[in-house]
C-alpha cells in the first residue's frame, strides 16, 4: 500500500509581495500603452462601406 500526504510548507500558495496592489495611475498608464501600441491595427478594422454594400447586407438579412 502506498501512503500518501500533504506537506505542510505549501510551495505553490502566492507570497505576500506576489499581489502587490497597483495604483489607478499605474493602470492608467498601462492601459494607454497597450492602446497605444495596438492603435494601429485598429485603425485597419475599421471600415467605412458603401451605401450599397450596407443595403445588400440588409436586403440579404431580411430575405432569410
């Protein structure tokens, strides 16, 4: 039979300092780098369609 135990030093629990709290500053300025870097690619998402495209879009929707 083979026996089997916790230890009691639990190695994977988060140390004290692990979570320190971020100020709204910090998040702040995190946040406008990451919008900053992914702008860009943002930027190429957005379309601008025709007035005829939005109307097929629509007449197709409505047909099903």
């Amino acid at each position: 039979m083979t026996k089997t135990s916790t230890s009691q030093n639990n190695v994977n629990s988060p140390t004290p300092n692990m979570f320190q709290p971020r100020t709204d500053i910090e998040s702040d300025a995190e946040i406008d780098l990451f919008y900053d870097q992914i702008k860009g690619k943002l930027d190429r998402l957005a379309k601008d369609p025709k007035d005829e495209t939005i109307s097929k879009i629509l007449t197709y929707s409505r047909s099903l």
